[in-house]
C-alpha cells in the first residue's frame, strides 16, 4: 500500500553533542520535515511513501533530493524550481535543566511557494491509500494552505484515507489563523493526531484528560479517529511517552516508555507513521501500540527519522530486551 | 557596570566524549579559568568585563586572547611576555563509577609570574565597580600573592566592592600556606564565596550545616556576605546544586537544581558571576538565586563558561521549561 | 606473575554516539576479544601477559598487533599468516527502548584457523603462572577447539592455573555442541567463570539463586572455584553491577556498582582480569571485588579494554570519589 | 533511456587524509563498485538506471542499499539473502613517492554468489537501452560468471547495446582464467573498454600505440567500438587523463587533462558512465570526450562515484573555468 | 590609527576537504565578508579596526559577533535587530579541472536591510584615519547603497581617506546598475582597489595592460590610487598572485608569488588590508607589497581572514623561508 | 640486532589540515622524538631497538608509553619518575608561501632531567649492535649532556658501534655551547649524520659541496661514515631530497626524490633509521639509498616516524609505482 504526503522538508545543521549554537566549529547535516519523517517511517515499516514537496535545482535542493531517496521515498512528484532557498534549521541539544532549542531559517523557501496547482493530484493519489499532511504545511504560506485544501480535496475524492496531524507552530501563525485556515480542512480528515497541547491551542479544546479532549474533538468534528500523542519530561534527557486513541466511542491507551533522548525531533512524526501502519493494517489498537513504540524507539537515534526497523518494532512491542542482540 | 577580574587562563585540552587521556586521538581545545569564567558569566549578563593576567606574545598566547575577545571580555590590561609559557590543564570525563579526572601542566606560566609592578592598578580600576578574584590566583606563586595583595588594597582604595571565591586548590600549595597567605587579604574582601569544604580545609571552619559555618566565617573576617555553594551527587553525570548566602544576620537559601552534567568544570564560577549581577543590582536574595541560576545551566555546557543568555536564566527563574523553545 | 591468554582479536567499527551502522560516514576503530581483554587487564594491574592468536601479515592484522602492543600484551607467540582476514564486529550504541547491537563478520578469519600445531604451548608456557581462554575460542571451528585442548592439556602439565570464562556466543554454535565440546576441557579448569544465563544454556544448570547455580557446577565439575557476574538493567545507559564466587563450600558476594554506561563491551572481562589478579594474590574474597570493581569501571570507557589504573581500582574499592581527582 | 548494469558494491573504508591503515583511529566510509559507479554517473547525466547484485538483510546491506537509493540508482532487481557478508575494501591514499594501497575483504559476499537463475533477467532487461558489466564480476565466482553470460546473452535477446569494460583485477585470478572466461562473453559485446594494461594481460594485445590495441581487438573480437582510458603519472597526486576510441575504422583521440587527485577511485568507471551517454545520443566523438571529462572530474571528488552535474561536464567541455563559479 | 569598513558578514559552511555540498554530513563554520576581513587584516597588522553591519539578537547573530570580537574587531558600531536573518554561503573546494563553487543564500538579511539612518556616521568616524568598503555593500539592496552613500560623504566631511574595492558580485546586480549607482560614490574614493575583470564589467575599462586600465580610472575618475590585484591560475590548487598600483603618474608593480591554495577566499581583502596599512604608513610601494605578501600569505589559510602575524608577513618581504620555523 | 637510542619524546599537537595554531579548536595527538623516530624506524625494518628516556607515571606519560609500545620499540630501561611533565610541541602546517612552524613547550621535562645514573648502561647494552643518538639529547640540560657523555662511553666500552646525528637545535642552545659540549663526544662516535647547515653552524665546517664538508668533519674527528642528508625546496608541499656519504675516502650519492608533502617532521630520523639498518649489514650504499628511500617515504606519513613496510622500501628501491598496489 502506498502512502502520500505533503509537506516541506528543511536543511537541518545542529552542533555536536551538547555545544551550543554560538560555540560550534562545526554542524551536522540531518534532512527533515514532518511529512517527509512520516513518509520515512511507513517506509521502514515495510509500506511504499511517496513525498511531495518543492526543491530548487541547487546543490542544496539535491542534498535533500538525495537523503530523501535514500530513505526509499519516492520523489516522482516533486516540483522543481530552477532556483529558491531551501529552508534552514537549527538545533542545540541540551540538558537539564537547559531546554534544547530550535532556531528556524526557513522564510522563503521553495516548499513554502508551493500552490495547489503545482501539483498533479489526481495522479499523485492514483493507486495510493491514505494521503497525510499536518498543521505546519497550511502555516507555510497563504498558497501552501490553499495547497492543502487542494490535496485533501482531491485525496478524498481519490478515495484514499486522510491522516491529519495539527502540529501547530507558533513561529508560523497565530492560533485564531491556525483556526481559521484549518477548520474548513477538517471534513476531509479521517484522522486527527495531535498532543493535548495543539488541541487547546488550536481547536481551544481543553479537558481534564486527554480522552475527554479526544472524544470532544472526535464529537466536534466527525473524526473517526484521534490519536494523542503523551509525554512527561522529568529531565530533559530522560522521558516518558505514551499514546491513546479515541474511535467510536472506545479509549485505546498503550502502556508508557522510559525513554534515554539521544534526539526528540521527530518523535510525533514517528508516532504517526506507526500508527499509520496499524491503521491501514485495520487494527486500531495495534496502530496506538506501533505509534508509540516507534515514537519512543526515535528518541534514542539521531536525525529526524525513526530509522527502527520493523523486526526491532516488533521486538519492542513483544517484551524487548536491554541487553545487546547478537547476530 | 564595569568588572575586573584577575587570575591565570590557560589552555584545556580535553579528549572527546569519554575517552580517556592514554587513549586519545586528539583534544579538544577550550581555553579557561576562574577569574576569566567569571568576567565572562557577567558579561554574557550585560555587564561589562575586565580580566588581568599574562600571557606570552606566542600562537598560544594569542590563541588565549582570541578567546577571552570572543567571549567580549576586555584585555586592555592584559600583560603582555615576548615568551614563555602559557598553563595547560587535560580533563576526562568520568560516569560513575568513575570520576572525572584534571591533569595539570601550568607551573612556570606567564600568569604565574605576574608581580604587584606589573599592572598599573589605579587605571585598571578607575570607574569599576567590583574587583574579583579567588585563591587559585594567589597559590601560583609569592609574586602572585603579592600582586593580588597590591590589587585588592588597590580596589579597596578605588571604591570597589570585592568579592573572593576561597576556591582552594590542594595540588597548588598546602592548608597553612593558603591560610598564612590568605588571612591578610580578608580584610578587603565584602563578598566571600566558598563551598564547605573549602572553607573547612583553608580556615579550619567546620559546622554542622552550611549556614552556621558561613556565619561564622562572616563574624570571624566581617564580612559583609559569605555565599556558599552546595552540592550532591548521587552520580557522575547526575548532581543536584544548590547555594545560600549569610548576610545581615540572615540566610537566603536557594531550592535545589537537578543538573544533568555535560561539562562540570566552571559551575562554582557561573555561581559567582551570576551572584556578582545580583549583588551589584543590590538584591542578595537574586543574586543567591541567579548564581544558582547560572551553576546550574553551566553544568550543561561545553568548556568552562556559562554561555547562557540573560533570558534564559531569567526564564528558569521564572520556572523554565524542559521542552523545546521555538523561535 | 605472568598469565598466558588464548583467543581471536577482531577490529571493532562502530559508528560515534547513537548514530547506527545504517546511516554512518564513519567508522571508529577499536581492537577487542575476549581473552585479549583478559590479558589488558592484567597487565593494567602490574601483572605480564602474553596473548597467543593468529593475524595476517597484512595493514588489517599489523593495526591489531599494534594496538596490542600498545597495551603491553606480549605478542612473541602469535601466529602469523601470509595473508588472510582479520575478523571484524560492528556495534552500535542503544538507549532505552533500543538495545546495543553487534553485528559479527569474523568468519574464516586467521584466528579460527588456528590448530593445536601452530604454537609450542611447553613455550609459551614454561614460567607462566595462569592460563585463561573463554568458550568463544572452540566456538570459532574445530581446529581451535582442538588447540584449545591442547592448550588446557599443556598448561596444566606445565604446572599453570587454569580460568575458563563460559562466554557462549549463540551465533557461533548450537548449545549442545557447546557442552560437548567444552565438557572434557573442564577437567582441566581450576576457576569457571560465567553468568548465569551461560551456565543455563551450556550446562543445563538452572537454579533459583545463583549461588545454588555455582555451587552446583562446582560440584557437578570440581572447580576450585566459580565465579558468577551480576547484572540488572533498569534501562540501557544504567545497569547494576555484582559478582560472587563459590569456593570450599563458601559463598563470597560483593555489592552492586551503579554504572553510567558508556560502552558495555567487554565488562565481562574485565572482571575476568581482575579476578585473575586476586586469585594470584591468594585472596578470593579480594578476587570477586577487584573483579567487580574493574568490571564497574568498564563500563564508563571507550573500547573494549579496561584502561583502569591499579590506583584508581584501589580507590573504588576503598570507598571511591564522584569528584575530580586533581594532581 | 534506461541502463542497467551488474555486479558487486562494496563497502569502503578508508582512513582520514593520507593516514595509512595500520594507523587509523577512524574510518571514513563510502559505498562503491565498478558496475554501480557506472550506473551512478549516467543518472547524473540525466538517464535513468538499474544496478543489480545481491545484499544481506542485515545493518550493512541496507547501508548500502541506501547509499545506492540516494544516487537515484533503480534497486528493483536487487536479490537479497537473509545472511552473509558485504565485501568490504580499505584504501589509504598516498602521496609521491608512496602509491595508494587497496586491501580487499571481499570474499564470501553475498554478490559473489550470485547465480544466473537469480535474477529474471528478461523482466530486468525490459524497455532498457543498454546493458553494463565488467571484468570484475565474472572474476567473483564461477557462479558470478554464470550469471554475468546468462545477463550478457538475455541483453542481446532482448535488443540492447552492451558495453563490457575489461578491469582485470589481478588479485581475483590469473590472466589465463580471466580469458578463457570472457572470451565467449566478447560475441554479445558491442562496447569494449579497457585501458592498455588490461588489453595485454588479459587478451595479450600489445601494441606500440594504443590505436593500434583498439584496432586489434576491434578486429578480433569483432567490436563496434573499443574505447581506451589513458594515463600519464608524473606523481601521485598529480596524473594526466584522456581517452580514445577506434570504431568503423575511425581514431576519436580527446586532449589531455591534467588533474590534481583528491580521490583516483572511480575515475575508469565515470569514463565508462560519460561514455555511455555519448554513446546512447549517437555521437562517438562526444562520447569520448564527455568520458573523458567525467574521468577527470572523478579525481577531484571523495568516494568512487563521479557526482559531477551534466552543467558542470558541459562547461568543462566548453572550456571550464580554474575560478569560482559563484551563483 | 583607526580604520573603519562597513559592509555584510555571513556565516560560510563549508564540507571538510574537497567533499562537495551535495555528499557532505558535516559543514564547517567560518565567519566573512569582504569589508569585515579587511577589518581583521588590518587588525593583525597591529592597527585598531571598527566593523559597521547589523545583527540579529538570536544565536546566528552572536555566533557572527563572537567571531568578530575574538578577531579584536570593534564592534561598538554594530546595529542590533531584534530578529531577522544572518546570511549565508555555502563553499565546496575544487581541484583541477573542478572550480571550487560557492553557493549564496544571503537574501532578506539584517545587514541587507541597513538604512543610512541606522548608524551615526559622525560619531563611528569620531578620529578614523580610514575608511573602507566595497561594491558589495551598496548590491545588497537599495537602503544599503544609501547607507553607503551617506556614508562615504560622512566619511569624507570628517576628514578620512576612502577606499573602495570595486568587488563585483554578479549574482548581486546586473553591470549597468553596479555603475549607475556606484558611479556618484567614486568622488568621495582617495584609492580604487580593483581586478582587471572587475573594472571593465563594472566601468567598462578594458585594456591591454592593467596599467594602461588604472590609469584611465584614476584619470577619469580623479582617484589618488587605483591598485589592481593580478592573478594567474595554472591550476585550481597552484597559483601566481601580484598586484600593481598606479598613482601620481608611477605605476608600482610587485613581484609574483607561487601560492599553494589551501583556501582562497578573502584573498583580495587581505590585499586590500595589507595596502591600507601600507598606505597610512605613506609608502605606497609598501602599500602593494605589503598587500600582495598578505594576499599571498592568505590563500594558505582557511577562513575568509589572513590569520597572519606581522612578523610573517615581514619575514616574508624580506626573503621566507620555505623551512620550519622553530622557536 | 638490536639498536639502543638515548633522547626525549614529547607529545606532539597539531590543528588539522592547514588550520593554524591560533584558530584551531582541536589538536591531533602524535608521540615524537629524534632518537624514538629513529628506534621506530629500525624495527619496522625487522630489527629490534630499545629506547631509553624518562617519563612521568601520569596519564600523559603512559600516553607516551603506550604510543612507544604500539611501535613495537622496545621501553625496558625507561625511567619512570613518580610526576613531572612530559614534553609537548605544537606545530602547524604551511603551504607555499608559508613555511611550517613549530613551537615547544618542553623545558622542565622528566627527559631534561636525566643523569648519567639514572641508567644501568652497561645493562642498556648488553647484546646490543648498535647505539644511537643525537645532538638534541646533549642540548636539554647539563645533566642530559653528562648522560649522553656516559652513554657514549659505555656504548663503545661495550663495543656498540654508534651513530650520532648533529640535530642542531638554536632554541636550546647556541652554536658555541653545542660545539663545546659535542666536540668531546665525537671520540666515541662511528657514523655522524648531518645536514650542511647544522655542520656549519655547530662545528664551522663550511665547503662549496657537501662531499667536501662531509670529508672534511671525517677527517678532523676521524668518524668512519659522515652521512648528509640534501633537500631543495621549490614550494613548502613540495621537495626533493637525497644523500650522500662519505666514507674511506669515498663519496656515495644516492638520487633525487621528488616528495609530495604530508608531513616533513622526522624525515631526516627516518634517513638514519634505514642508514642505520644498511650499515648494520655491512654495505654503505645500500644504506645511504634505504635511508633517503625511508627519508622520502616519510614525507608521505602523517606523524613523527616513518611507517613503511620493509616491503614498500624495497619496492621503491627497485622502481616504485604510482599507482595503487592491489592485494
């Protein structure tokens, strides 16, 4: 089965180890982007990604092309412009009681030029089985958001199932924008993965637990599913996650990982693309299981991506081991 | 307000991750020392800073003044040698069971052959506001004694608060010397900072709880302030942090820091940097708070300063936040 | 004293910090095997030893006897082939949820090609006071296991002390073969060494409390003593640390070391090493803690030797420090 | 127009700069392999591409199966085993008077045990132009060389150009064996390259001129074309490159480049792929001169692929410039 | 005496060695910019330099402003945007016949947004001997060139010598803007620094000798000096630098030098700053040579500055050495 | 045989690449030393060499010892002193028109302590062949100058030939002193290696061929062998050098090299060191053509000594290659 998402995909530069932006010789190259980290993952899970996006013809553009390829995601609809910027980002990584911190240069870039009718949808989502994109695509620009429409439309009308992740930036948009642009998305979306935090941002939705803002979300907006991704940080290198889904009327909650953070980013996209997985499989509780071992697996590799395979998926979900696997 | 600090820098030369010394490839280069980690904690603070020292007009010499530049730090007093040495320190970095080690190479360094003639102390000190140094400086040699002698009698003299860490240092000289040598210098000082220990082993103060031996201190030397810093550590990578300060009769503690430790040298000198801030806004209770402030995040840092940015203490002051900040 | 070790050497690969093999540009390079580390350790502790093995006369096999050299391990036995591998392992770093992983590609290497003919063991012998191999050594083919035989066979003529480390490696070969092959050395063997996971798998012995385990292999073989390592793994970067002995019907334990764990491999012989020391010094009870103790600080360095001073083990053992060491 | 091409890929590792082997603390680490880099160098002059071999499924297969996806290389028609070794070569680059050293550890891998009835070389060979493989691959097994006549004969059946690059590598057998093997092979060939060296030792054509070589094997064997690399080496880090071709009685000579060496590795291979190009427009003359071209563009880059662009090649051709192309 | 220069710094990320942009996973971090290294030039030499240009307070901008100080640059004069971008470059190095490339992606920074009324001209020339800047600056935008503009009419009105490098950027401007608006600069310019490629797109000056080209700028543009760096490029690694001068009817032409490239940018600037120094000392045949030995001495460091000393730049006047100096 | 050399080593630190001391945030760590390079050499042609030196028992001073080992040299008459420094030097790399430069840090050493009791000479060279060292040794101390004077004696009482390189140092002491101290010396020494400038400076022998300087230093101190080492250098990264010999009234000149530089340090230890191993074996020739062969080849190396394979020597003996050996 096929998936298809949208989205950009930025240059990320983070210094080694714990050194700080201002202090560093040197930055190490990651590529990533939300929907291109979803892609990823279904794609080492075993399923086929195809990742839409913009790129210019520079030496930058084609860094991007080539870590993209070399995750197996497809980039037959990629759309080309002669030159632009790709987007920038920078991480430091820290340590309690110092927050990591993003840094974003990313105004500009060719995937935030991107309109809806740079795209061939209908041919895009021929053959494909669920479309995904999250709440940072439409935050891009004004043509980026109405690319968005654009694709949910024509994924639905495509038949394909629509995962949605609201992923609100507050660099990007204010939450009344963020409201407003996204609402009229929300028809087109089957599932909708979120932290309890985007929920009451964006949607204003805010409940004593996170089943009840899932459920009043599920209510408001027609959802089949949603998805809310946990976490509780008692230093920042050590966490615990955890994830629970609502689906006609049923509470799914997995159990919670201690989690040792080599690299956080990444870790939502992680869940999504697991849950992608169990979903399309059909088994929704296996679909919160698999979210959430590959989110906690993707705190303990470096980049963007859950670079876990699917043996070590499953390996996880059955009982794990601590100890060093030997071939 | 201006800072003058006066003390030896020298170069650090430190084997990546946790290699150890015998073993090492390579070293990474920092440049530190106490006196210069504080002038440059109050600079990163806004305030600007002086350091005093000596250095030889060698690639090494020019390598230590590059760095204090970078960091801001004023060198208009620097004392300049057309040759000799410039002190080197190796550290390795333990996880428990194993310590952390530092290895010494800095006998006959330029800065240890500073003398009281060397520097012009009235103009170094014309319009500062607070001199600082610690007993490190002092066990480098009898001129240097002399010359931290001449400088603090000078400050005095100048309308300069003083603040001394006792920061003893046993592979420098013995007890009774750091004593004998230290005890006349008291008289200048307004601001004392010391751990416990330190305070036990130079001046034979030894009380069940911090605060009565930082009273006692204040009553044997009158001083205006005795802050102390705290620590335990569970771990080698894992310490928890804390100060106080007796002053007026009274005592300010501060609550404590869970700190997971990237690089531990310097944390005293963060404290006294962010102490000096907050003394000199005249708030000792902030300035207890803003040097544990800046210990802890210290902690998290590469090399020997606390490169954090005035908003970001006032951020964890202000109860922090272990996620990612977006900007 | 001098102790003589048998056994294969590899180069270890492993891509820096968490990064995994998958997606490395690079390559550390480590020399490591088991009975190599042995030999490490000892040597680290004062003692003489020699490693017999087999390396090509090639770049491959030149680095590891340079890196054994470099160690103070005597080469004057070791075989050399004019050409042939070198056997290579690759691992990458885990944090929980993910485990370490090793990835071995030492088949056909020079080392399993050693038979019984390629060393004079009344040599190698004559003046020794220990032999040590592990249960990976016959593990690699038939011929090593037939001069592992030999070796036993030899050693104990020559008057030597015999330690056997159990170390079964499943993907060498099958449980079975291993108790059959091993089983008839064990005459030979005055102190086993194992966990107790080995001991279930190679020997059937499986018992509630590890203590019953040694006594009963003690029994069941008639060592003079075996010796059991301990290990809890709460999470990945942080295990608990112990070992015990039965001798003469006496149980001796020692407490548990939390570790920080830096790189795992090799812990296990690091105990062996320091066990080895005790046990020439006469004091088994000092054996499992010197063990114990080296075993500990394996785990905070880089490679797979213990690079541990005797003076920084005798520290641990009386009592420790979580503070810089300064000299 | 499609490619395809066969044969092995290797791991490289390689240490820094111009530290030898025995020396290394690290290894960089790069994918390569004759048949692959051809396939690489004609995707980056726009043409589309498919590299067949085998590969384990195991941490280092997938490293490079991922190197290959991130070239843009077509992997459909990969076979992968459940097991075995990735071939593995060290390469330490010298400097005059010290040549560069490769060191193979390559036998046993999973590509050289490839067999004919591994691939369905019809399906492979559908819609594709031209078929590419080299003397490498039928010198890895017999097996490997079963399967590269049953590829070259399927190519011919199914109405592809062949090119056929000699690359006799003497450490993988002796000149009589490679050709008694290939001879047959040469009936399916339409494109021979080779450099002289080769020409003599495996077909015993020498000549005073290496026209007349062509011309020879031209006639013998029947070729459409015989394209020649040619190189002068004045010193290890500085060589003259260029090429030639004899077809339909006709000399095509290029000029000489002069190249200064980062990396030689490769250089034959990306003649091979420009060549190609060249080839598949109908042009003779270009296809020499834009194999030339990337030839000596490869030695300027890291790795054993030519990652020139076709604008770069273009402008070479057209004059190049020694500044710096700023855009 | 204190020299002034205005103009854009970028960070410049770099892949280690000849790796190029497209492969790399690491950049290296260098600060730059034309005006700003002729700053540090100067500095080296022993002069005090001011750098005028506008920041952004995030860790990007401290990152440049660090790198500025650590250089001793003043930096009272900074402009300090309360967000914003910092430009960037992106270098790869060649190697013959690959021309090293350099990648802009500098639009929308803060320094292109400088205004004339951001800066105090009066105040930043309060008892400058000097000041500095270059046809970059005035491409940057429209407010930048109004800021040059007003600041060379302030720099003249208080008394200062000008220099301007005429530095065409291609990529900036097209030439008939580059002369529209440069050319109402040219009055308040004491000495002209140009190539002979750069005064002909820009002027239209084209002539057999570059003597004949200098002395039709001086005449048609009244200019005390006009100096032109020569350069000749047998190979992208090796080439031949000199420089002449035409002043007062004299031209003054140095010798050349062999250069052996390790890293070529900012060669020009080193030039310029080696000249000015000259040329506040009065001599003006020390002035190009001076600026020719530090060009030279340039193209054998990496970054954007000439890090050398004084005391080289001399040595090498008076005849080098090619051998170690030992000290 | 077996070779003995008498000097210090230190620890050497370098910047990568071209990077100078003054910017450089990472050092490479070598071990080096005249007399070690030389023990280093010997034994990578096969024979066995001692080295006697003085180390600290500290981190840094195992880090020499183990690098020592790692060579395989021979560190039974080490002496080891309970704390003290070890030696250090930095030294970055130029390029046409900077030269290389280095700077020391070595006064105070354990090795510039050495005595003439502080080594059993007689032990020392007990069997041995050959004894080895040069004017650096004489020219740390006066105590070093009497050891070496004690070692020479006992060298030839024990009936050693010996070598000894003129190695003058102008930072460690003046011409007159060198002469002074040397002069005596020259009664115990066989073979004297030197380059014309040093038999200048140290003894005034100045001649228009270095064959007559040669003849005339044989003659007035009645040395069997004067060997000269001959460099021209047309650019800093590139050389050429030969030897010559002078003795019995016989000149020996071998070729020229042309030497693509990696890194010139030791090259003339690595002339005596295969100087040294031909002249064991009795044919002057051969040993001046192995030294300046393994003079030529240690260009090539990164580091101190010369890690050619006698395989490698004697195929640049026989002819050489450019281009890459296959195994």
């Amino acid at each position: 089965m096929r998936i298809v998402t949208l989205g950009e995909a930025m240059i990320r530069l983070s210094p080694p180890d714990h050194v700080r932006i201002e202090q560093t010789s040197v930055f190490e190259v990651q590529v990533g982007g939300a929907e291109l980290n979803v892609a990823a993952g279904v794609v080492r899970m075993g399923y086929t990604a195809e990742w839409i996006s913009a790129l210019p013809q520079t030496p930058l553009g084609r860094l991007v092309h080539n870590a993209v390829r070399r995750l197996g995601v497809g980039t037959s609809f990629l759309v080309w412009k002669p030159a632009g910027r790709v987007g920038l980002y920078f991480i430091e990584h820290g340590a309690s009681p110092r927050p990591s911190r993003v840094v974003y240069d990313r105004a500009g870039s060719c995937a935030s030029m991107l309109g809806p009718a740079d795209v061939d949808w209908a041919k895009a989502f021929a053959g494909a089985a669920l479309f995904h994109t999250s709440g940072i695509t439409p935050a891009l620009s004004d043509s980026a958001a109405q690319a968005v429409g654009a694709a949910l439309k024509a994924a639905k009308e495509a038949g394909l199932s629509v995962t949605y992740d609201l992923n609100y930036r507050g660099n990007l948009w204010p939450p009344e924008k963020a409201r407003r642009v996204q609402e009229p998305f929300m028809q087109y979306v089957d599932v909708l993965i979120t932290s309890e935090a985007c929920a009451e941002v964006v949607f204003g939705v805010r409940e004593a637990v996170p089943a009840a803002a899932a459920r009043r979300l599920a209510e408001r907006y027609g959802f089949e599913v949603v998805a809310v991704t946990l976490r509780e940080a008692p230093s920042v290198l050590r966490n615990r996650v955890s994830a629970m889904a609502f689906a006609g009327g049923q509470i799914i909650q997995d159990d919670w990982y201690e989690v040792e953070i080599v690299d956080r980013v990444g870790a939502g996209d992680a869940f999504t693309a697991g849950f992608i997985c169990g979903y399309l499989e059909g088994d929704l509780e296996r679909a919160v299981r698999l979210g959430n071992a590959m989110c906690a697996l993707k705190h303990t590799m470096v980049g963007d991506m859950c670079w876990a395979e699917r043996e070590e998926v499953e390996q996880l979900l059955a009982g794990g081991s601590r100890f060093t696997i030997t071939r």
